[in-house]
C-alpha cells in the first residue's frame, strides 16, 4: 500500500543516514585523535539515531555531547560563544544545562485575572495535587511558568502534561494536539529515577531530550502512552536544581501514582508554534478540547470554557 511504502521510505532514511553519520563521526575522531564528540545542526534532533550513536561510539571509547539547541539558530549561538571568549579571553565556563533562554514575564494577580477575562476563563487557587488530580482523571493539564525554552523541545516551562498509565493516551492527546497519529511522545522523569526505568546507556541523565532511550524489561505495561513502538521513549530527566518547580510536580504525581514520570508534550497545536506569552496559552486552549492551564509560580488554575473549533 502507499502508506506502507512511506513506513518502509522513512525508515530506509533513518537507519541509512544515521550509518552515514555514524562513518562521519568515527572518521573525524580517527583524523584529529579527539575522543570527545559534539554533534550539532539539525541532524542533531534525531534523538533515535542520537541513542544508536551512543551504543557504537562507547565501544570506540568515545564520548558523546550533542547540543540541545541544535538547529540553524545554534549557528548564531556559537558565533556568540565565540565573540565572547575571543573578546574577553575568559576561561569561564557557561552553563550548558540551562537552556530556559525566553523572556522574562512578571504577572501580576490583576493581569492574571484580567487576561483570563479576555479569554472566559475561571481562575482559581490550586496546587500541585489538584493539577495531579486533573492529569490521572485523564485530562491535560497545560503547565506554564518561568522563561520559555529554547530549541524545539518542551522541558516543562512551557508543557502539555498527562497520565501516562492510559493506555489510548497517545491517540488521545494527538487527536486533541491535531497531530499526525504516528508521532510519539516523551516523558519527562525524576533524575533520581531514571535508571530503574530506562537505559541511558553509560549517560549519568539526559536533561534535554535528546535521546530515544530503550525501556526497561515491564516498564512499558506501566506507561504505554510514552512508550514508542521499538519500546523507546524520549526522555528528560528533571532535577530539582534543574527546574525546581517542574520537579514538585514529577513528584507530585509519584506520590500519588507511584510512577515518578509524567507524559509531556509541546505546549501548542498541529502546525502552531510553542507558546510564549500567557495571552497565546490561553489562545491554545480556547482553539482546543484543552481546559486546564497551571501557573505553578502563582498557585493558580486557569480554566477555560470547552469551545472546540471545528
């Protein structure tokens, strides 16, 4: 059939390329005698073929590093980065692990409720166990807090959050998102954790979803909506130094549940860009079947009337 030759395309590109690639890597390392890998550009997202890479470079003794915003706009960060050093001659080194790099926002309760006006919605004191409550009762809760992340990958300042012990979860949320039924979806798991349940394969955590990490043997029975057909799951590890706020939450839901992992996703539609602003998550959700909007740093629960757009 025509869909199963554009299953059988995708992954005649992905296992090819990445083999390609792979070759690049080892000649690189072979020609400069450099055993420590940066992997940058768009290839960069491939977070299958990131994890495939691992596996083969360990047994060469090489170390691997890929940059979590690896895209063009990386390009004009490394030309920053290097201005920086030239200029200063400093030997200081930057904070990779930080990647929250959006504006600042400062709200204020009369804006909150204000701009919730504008969008009908109901505003409400809440916590971190009524947000739990929501996600296990299979709603999505969308979280929004602090400076947004950069690169394309949502570390929970700027999420969609759900259960992900459902079992239809994943046609739920795509259906929901108006996402191609095909695409997966991550999780993002207490940093503590991750090793009883997946296999990061020699990573100590992999704090920006880089990776399509195997699952461990009865892992995928207890979360089927994050788990990928070739059991993988795309994961972020979360630290409390990390994303302190992000991570009550994680435990939050593992004090209720007994699963320290919680199924995330970009907090926007098919074909949208990620939200920035409080105003274009309320936009969101009004677009959507999408009702709840938590603002850990406020304690609030924003919810809107369900007026789904046909």
């Amino acid at each position: 059939s025509q869909l199963q030759c554009a299953r059988d395309l995708a992954y005649a590109v992905q296992t090819q390329s990445q083999d390609q690639v792979l070759d690049l890597i080892l000649k690189a390392s072979k020609m400069t005698g450099e055993k420590k890998v940066v992997l940058s550009g768009g290839y960069g997202l491939n977070c299958v073929a990131n994890y495939y890479f691992l596996d083969r470079l360990n047994k060469e003794g090489i170390e691997l590093y890929v940059e979590p915003i690896s895209n063009d706009g990386g390009t004009a960060i490394g030309v920053a980065l290097w201005g920086f050093y030239m200029i200063s001659q400093s030997m200081e080194k930057l904070n990779g692990r930080d990647i929250y790099l959006g504006f600042k926002y400062d709200y204020t309760p009369d804006y909150i409720t204000e701009i919730a006006a504008k969008f009908n919605a109901i505003v409400e004191d809440a916590d971190d166990s009524r947000a739990v409550e929501l996600m296990t009762t299979k709603n999505i809760v969308a979280c929004f807090q602090g400076r947004s992340e950069n690169g394309p990958r949502a570390l929970g300042n700027r999420s969609l959050m759900f259960d992900p012990t459902f079992k239809d979860g994943k046609d739920f949320v795509n259906e929901i998102k108006h996402r191609e039924y095909f695409r997966p979806f991550a999780g993002s798991i207490l940093a503590e954790d991750v090793h009883e349940w997946f296999d990061l394969r020699g990573m100590k955590d992999s704090p920006h979803m880089m990776y399509a990490v195997s699952c461990k043997e009865g892992v995928e029975e207890k979360i089927p909506s994050i788990i990928h057909v070739d059991g993988s799951c795309r994961i972020q590890t979360v630290s409390e130094e990390d994303n302190p706020l992000y991570y009550r939450i994680i435990k939050a839901f593992k004090e209720k549940t007994g699963v320290p992992i919680i199924f995330n996703t970009s907090f926007n539609l098919g074909g949208e860009p990620l939200v920035e602003t409080l105003e274009d998550a309320l936009w969101t959700l009004q677009q959507s079947d999408i009702q709840y909007l938590y603002l850990p740093e406020y304690g609030k629960m924003l919810t809107v009337p369900n007026l789904t757009v046909i």
